[in-house]
C-alpha cells in the first residue's frame, strides 16, 4: 500500500524551493522574506494608522512577564486593523528574540500572509510550522489551507487539507471558499456534499460560501434547498447569511423570494439594504429600488458609497436632475465627497441629464485623480450631448497628460466623426494593440462603413480576434446601407459555420440588405423563415425590418400581414407601412395608417410626416399634403426641416403649381437645397417651363456640379421644345466637367438568376427571341390603336427612328424576356434605376391587357402594379 506524502515531507519539499530561490542557508535565515516585509518603507506608514495597537505594542514590550498569549492577542489585532505588516514586524520580533512559537501564533501569521496574498512568505512560514512541531495543529492547518487558496496555490491546500489528521468545520469551510475564489465552482459543491456526507455540520460561512456559488451558477432550485438547510440549522436570522439568500435569489431574477428573506430579517444592516436595492436594478425594476431607498432613510441607515453610486447611476438612467443634486447634498453629509466612485457616477448623471457645465466641473474637482474611467465618461457626456469638438479637445488633452485610452475610449470617439481623421484613431488603436477587441474594432467598422468604405470595414472585421455578435451584426449592417446583398449573405453564411447563433439585431440587418434592389426576390422569405426558425420573427426590430423588405421588394401585401402580426409597434413600424403603402401608391391606405396612429395617440415625428407628405404627392393629392404639414406645424409642433420644405415643393411641382412651388423656395427660412430645385427642375421638364428650369439647373449645377441629373433635366428640357443648340451647349458643358450620365439599366429575376438590360441591348444569348418578342408586341399594340409619344425621345432625329428608340428601351426588353421565360400568369417583376417614361407607361398598361399579365415595375420614384390596363399610381407617375 503506497502512503500518501507526510506534511512534513511536503513542507521539506518546499524548503528545499525556497532555499534554491534564494540561495540562501535554511538554518542561517529561514525567515528572510518575512523580514524583508517587516523592515519595508510602508511599515512605518501601516503603524501611524493604529494608534492604540501602536502603544499597546510598546506598553507590552515593556512588561517584564510577557506570554505568548499577550504576543497572540497583539497579533490578532493588528490584522484585524488590516495592519498587515506591522504583524509580520513584531513576528520577526518574536522569532529573534528566541521565543518559541506556538500554533495559535504561527495560524495568525499565516493569516496576514494570506491577507497579503504572499505565497513565498506563506511557504517560509509552512516550514516554520513543521520546524516547531505545529503542522500537525488544527488551526494551523487549516490557516495553511486558506493561505494557499487565496494565493491560487489549489492543489498545495488541498494537498494540505487531505493530510490534515483533525479536520473542522473551518477547514471545510476554508476549501470551499478556496474553490469558489479560484473559479472551481462545481468542486465546491461537490465538496460541500462531502462534507456533509462525513458528518460535518455547516457553519453560517459555510453557507454563505455555497450561496455565493450558487448565485453565480444560477442555481435557483439548489439554492432553496440550501435555503431550507438553513433553516433547519437555525441561521435564518443571522444577517451576513440572510444577505446572501437576498444576493443568491435576486440574481436567480427571484425578486419575491428575496424580498421575503429581507422582511423577516431582524436585523439589517447597509449591505442588506445594498444588496436588495442592487437587486431591484439587476432585475429593472428601477421605481421598486427608489422606494427602497426612500425606505432606507426612513429606517435610519446611514448611507453607503454603493448605496449611492446605485442610485446615481439611476437617476442618470432616468435623467432626474433634481434628485440627482439632492443626492450630492447628502453625499457631502456624509463625508463621501472626495469618493471617486461617487464623483464619477455623479459626472454621468449630470451628462445624462444635460448639464455638461455641472459634470465638468465634477470632472475639474477629480483632478490629479482621473483615471482612465472618469476621461472616457467626460468624453461619452460631450457626444451624447453634441459637444463633438469638445469631446475631440478632450481626448487630445488626455492623451497628452499620459492617459492611455482604453477600449471604451475608442469606441465613444470614435462616435466623434467627423470632426477627427478616423485614420488617426485606427492609427492610434494599432499601437495600444486594441485593434483585435471586439468593442473597438466595431466602433471601427460602424465608423468606416458610415464613410460608405466597406473595404476598409473588412480589414478591420477580419482582424478581430473573438468576434462577438454584435461585431457581425455591425459588418452586415455595412453590407445592407450600402445594399451590398450578396456580401452581406457571403457573412452570414461564415457566421453560420462557425456556430454563432444570430440575434434580433443580426437578422434585422440581413433583411435589410435582402431589401436592396439587386437582391434575390426569394432571399428575404428565407431568412424570414430562419426568423421563425428561432423564434425571433415577433421581435420589433426584426418584424420593423420584415414590413420594410416586403414593401420594397413590391410585395406590400406580405409586409401588411407582418404589420399586424406585430404584438408591439414602435413610431419605426408604422413609418415603415405608411412607407411601403406610399411607394405602392396606395394613398387610401396611407391616410387609413396615419389616422390609426393619431386614435392611439402615437407621439409622431418628423419622418412621419415627410412620408405623409409624399405620399399625397405621389396620389396627387395637393390639399391633403398642405393640411399635413399644417398639421404637423401646429399641432404637434414641430419645426419644419428641409426635408420637409423639399416634399412641399415636389408636391406643388407636380401638380403644376409651379408659382407655388417657388413661392415655398423663396419663403423657407433658409437655402433651398439641391432636393427642391431637383424638384422643381423635374416638374420644368414635365411643363416644358424652360425659364424656371433654366434657374432650377443653374441653382442645383451649383449646389452639386458633379450630380449628371441637372444637366440631363435641363438638357431634356431644351430638347423637349427643340432647342438643339441649348442642348448641345449642355451636353458639351456636361464632357468639359468630366460629368457622366447614369445609363438607365432594368433588371428582372428568372430561377434565381438576375439579368440586366440596357437600352438597344443585343448582349443576352436569347437576344434574337427577345426582340422577335417585342415585334409581336408591337404589331398588337398597333391593332390596339397604340400611337408612340416620340416627345419621350430626346434625340434630333427622324419621327420613325425616335419610335425605334422608344421600342427598345430598357424595362421593353426586360418586360419581353420576362414573358418568354416565366410561365403564364406568373407575374412579372422588373426594376429599373432611372424613371419609366412616360411612352413605357403607357405600353406596360396594354401589354397588361394583351398578355394578361400582371406586371409590378420599381423604378426611381416608385412601385407601379400594372393590371388589366390600369396602373396603381392613377397616371400620377
């Protein structure tokens, strides 16, 4: 049978360490390192804070008959007083002055050497132990055991622990908490179990050990057992007990049962009250924890600092000022003013509600105490406030006092563009090595991809080490802004093998790139049913998302069925109907939302009514629109924007009104910008008004020289009325700044594959079938009394080539391929980048009629649903 090693050999062992480290002789110093900690600078500083261990230290050294219970006693209190190495002062004391130690004193030692998480001094005085015949002591042992834990030696004290002959309550006690500080949770309990099984009887911190681990496993139904133990054992009115059944219950989210265990409390004390108002905030229930503080004073507790940095922080959460400043009052009551803590939870508050003046002189008062925490909280309260240059100033000046910026620096100034070099920043994070976290480099990919440079948002996404999903959902989110369909499905399909599971926010940001033009009609239902798949579909993020990509994909009937699926709305998902009914052309439906909305009273807000706007342009309906920003004017009493001037102006132009449209420009509050003269640019050409048109141009030419629209408009006005040489003059202004037109491209999805067609194209292999079809459909269109509108084709050419250009315009050929290729009765579905001419209208009504086809086409302005020889705008394109 092979015995286990004896303490003493153990102790030997580690001798034999300790003499080799420091090539030193055992029996000439084998209390160096205790020495040298007894002798250190800090002694001195560690004495002045006790006054009275201080004197009763020299009173006892003047005592002619001291004992080694007198030396005991001492040494007790001086770690009790957390005076640590005045301890191992007089220890060193003792050890010269021959004395020979007992167990109780060696036990006292090894406590401060764990107090100060020394191992090397521990195992110094493990050899003692053994030298003086005290291993073999109980509560040396088990002072060995808990020296060993705390300085992360495990398997030295439990190594300790199975040699120990006597073992008691404290020892176990000592080993469990030992595992659970180390991280070793599931041995703890598994020791517990063991313990009782060897019929040992827990101790009120035995208990409290075991509650700790089971708060942080969250292993509510454990934990009542235990709670029924300890019962049983008659320490339920014991408080630093009963304070962990609060701790344990409340991160289970078991709110009733702590509060339970708080009012049958006999005592409290502040950590009790602590813990349940913590709790409260853990488990959001913010108004609960307010009360309990209300409650706290009336009970007369004085207040703590985590009492109030928990407060604070919720009066920052829900911006009240006035009970913030309060609090400061109280915090200078009871002497805590000069708490960092405090100071920094108070600077928040003050950013969260607005007042940057009272947070920095809070941020001034810290000063020669900032730390890293407190700049990066000053910096966060300018963003979040608009001091943008103020946050920049800031940084700048802490990076020139040596405070090194930590991740959640980078990731709030990073927030800052763009009034700094984002490739400064990135240059910056390189250097500190932060460019592999998680938290900075999707800071850096927001960054980037708001500057639309997703090539650099790749670099950045590809070098982060562990990425989180929020990391993911960031880089897809790039890919849809910039509708980027197929890499934003490239990411997803990676995040998918290697095992990520998606959240709300992930899929959100597919089906938003599954709403750009070029994807696959199908791609957004399959991620829809992947939606459902997790049960995330009911989500208001992702369900906002799903009605968006259904309308803009042209299938308004699906997002309507996700609208009212939807168990909660926010003002983002009634925008994204009223939306998606507007680019339908659905003005009935439109105005049936927005009075749904003000029934329930919704708070509206700008955007709302930009789209209301609109959508009574694109319906023709002038008055209705007049009445809406009136509306919003005076009765939600919101000031009108740009934006919103611009929808007027488009409203008024194309209807006609352009005198009106123009009284609006001249009458805004500011500028007009490029979007209203664009406007009315565009309702010239339609009204042949060369003279305003002419001014439109001028004034948007100069807002935007390189936007080709301006030219073309006016160019296409000039032709229009037959002024070649203007045209000309145009066009060749148009080459001398380098401006290129957009060719009008029309696009249409066949089995999941996607063609592209120009005008005149002859590129597709089925060419010789297309325009073969498009000859049929002329010829029928003939018969039909179909005559081309050639004031569509702005080119100096004959009347008979002015009808060919119209008959191979873009959206013709797509429309033609699509009838020869999909089956009959299947709708078409064609999207165009320019807008439909008006010719092209017309023809996509017949050949509604003639091939009895449903035919939706998306072009720049808007979906128009072609059926039976009607469209859905009302001729109002």
């Amino acid at each position: 049978m092979t015995l286990k090693p004896t303490l003493r050999t153990l102790a030997q062992s580690y001798t034999n360490q300790t003499l080799k480290q420091y090539q030193l002789s055992y029996h000439i110093k084998p209390l160096c390192h205790l020495h040298a900690i007894a002798f250190s600078p800090k002694t001195e500083s560690f004495v002045s804070e006790s006054r009275n261990s201080v004197i009763a230290h020299h009173l006892l050294d003047k005592t002619p008959h001291r004992d080694l219970l007198e030396y005991n006693h001492l040494l007790f209190e001086y770690f009790r007083n957390d005076l640590n190495n005045e301890a191992i002062n007089l220890f060193v004391g003792l050890w010269r002055s021959g004395l020979r130690f007992n167990g109780s004193i060696l036990s006292s030692v090894l406590k401060v050497c764990a107090s100060l998480a020394d191992q090397v001094a521990g195992r110094q005085l493990h050899c003692q132990c053994v030298k003086s015949g005290c291993a073999e002591d109980v509560s040396v042992g088990t002072s060995l055991v808990d020296m060993y834990m705390k300085t992360e030696g495990v398997r030295d004290g439990r190594r300790v622990f199975d040699e120990m002959g006597d073992r008691t309550v404290v020892s176990w006690t000592s080993l469990i908490a030992g595992y659970a500080k180390n991280g070793l949770n599931d041995q703890a309990l598994e020791l517990f179990s063991e313990m009782r099984l060897e019929g040992n009887k827990p101790n009120p911190h035995t208990f409290v050990t075991v509650l700790g681990v089971l708060a942080a496993k969250g292993m509510v139904e454990k934990g009542s057992q235990v709670h029924t133990m300890v019962i049983k054992n008659g320490f339920e009115s014991i408080t630093f007990v009963c304070n962990s059944l609060i701790n344990m219950y409340l991160k289970s989210g078991i709110v009733k049962d702590a509060k339970a265990v708080f009012d049958c409390m006999p005592n409290r004390d502040a950590v009790t009250w602590n813990s349940l108002i913590a709790g409260f905030v853990i488990n959001g229930l913010d108004l609960e924890a307010f009360e309990m503080f209300n409650q706290m004073g009336l009970a007369g507790v004085k207040f703590t600092q985590p009492i109030f940095v928990t407060i604070i922080k919720l009066c920052a959460n829900y911006k009240e000022l006035v009970f913030a400043r309060q609090l400061q009052c109280r915090v200078l009551k009871s002497g805590l003013a000069f708490d960092r803590n405090i100071k920094t939870a108070l600077m928040v508050a003050y950013s969260k509600c607005s007042v940057m003046d009272d947070a920095y002189k809070m941020f001034s008062m810290m000063q020669g105490f900032q730390s890293v925490v407190t700049w990066t909280a000053m910096i966060s309260g300018y963003l979040q406030n608009g001091g943008t240059e103020q946050a920049v100033k800031l940084f700048c000046q802490m990076s020139r006092e040596g405070v090194k910026p930590n991740d959640f620096t980078y990731s709030a100034i990073l927030m800052a563009r763009p009034s700094f070099s984002i490739g400064q920043v990135h240059a910056q994070v390189i250097k500190t090595n932060y460019e592999k976290s998680p938290s900075v480099g999707t800071s850096l990919i927001d960054a980037y991809v708001k500057m639309q440079n997703v090539h650099e948002a790749e670099k950045v996404f590809h070098i982060i080490d562990e990425k989180d999903i929020v990391a993911w959902s960031a880089m897809l989110s790039g890919y849809a802004q910039i509708g980027d369909t197929e890499g934003a499905v490239k990411i997803y399909l990676q995040l998918a093998r290697e095992g990520v599971i998606p959240n709300e926010f992930t899929l959100s940001s597919i089906i938003n790139a599954c709403a750009a033009p070029t994807a696959a009609v199908e791609q957004g239902k399959q991620f829809h049913a992947c939606s459902i798949k997790l049960r995330l579909n009911n989500t208001l993020c992702l369900s906002s998302a799903l009605v968006t990509m259904y309308a803009k994909r042209g299938n308004i009937d699906s997002a309507n069925e996700v609208f009212k699926r939807q168990g909660e709305r926010d003002l983002v998902s009634w925008n994204s109907m009223i939306s998606g009914y507007a680019q339908h052309g659905n003005g009935k439906k439109v105005l049936e939302v927005f009075e749904d909305m003000r029934r329930q009273n919704l708070e509206m807000d700008g955007i709302t009514f930009i789209i209301m706007i609109s959508a009574c342009t694109h319906a023709g309906l002038v008055d209705e629109g007049k009445k809406y920003f009136n509306i919003m004017v005076q009765d939600y009493h919101i000031d009108p924007t740009m934006e919103h001037y611009s929808c007027m102006v488009d409203l008024y132009s194309r209807a006609g009104n352009l005198e009106k449209a123009m009284d609006i420009i001249n009458g805004m509050p500011f500028e007009a910008g490029a979007n209203a003269w664009r406007a009315l640019l565009g309702a010239c050409r339609i009204h042949r008004n060369i003279e305003l048109g002419k001014l439109a141009a001028e004034k948007l030419i100069a807002l935007q020289p390189q936007d080709s629209a301006a030219y073309v408009l006016l160019s296409n006005i000039y032709a229009a009325a037959g002024n070649w040489p203007e045209r000309a003059k145009v066009r060749k202004l148009m080459d001398e700044r380098n401006v290129k037109k957009q060719p009008g491209y029309s696009w249409i999805e066949v089995k999941n594959k996607t063609y592209s067609f120009l005008a005149g194209d002859l590129s597709h292999p089925m060419s010789d079938l297309i325009y073969s079809k498009l000859e049929e459909l002329n010829n029928r269109l003939s018969d039909m009394g179909y005559q081309p509108d050639t004031n569509y084709v702005l080119h100096d050419v004959e009347e008979e080539h002015k009808a060919a250009f119209l008959s191979q315009h873009s959206e013709r050929l797509a429309i033609a391929f699509g009838l020869i290729a999909k089956p009959p009765g299947c709708t078409i579905h064609i999207l165009k980048n320019l807008r439909v001419c008006g010719d092209c209208h017309t023809v996509i009504k017949l050949i509604s009629v003639i091939e009895a086809r449903d035919i939706v086409v998306r072009d720049s302005n808007r979906f128009h649903h072609f059926k039976d020889g009607l469209c859905s705008c009302g001729d109002y394109w």
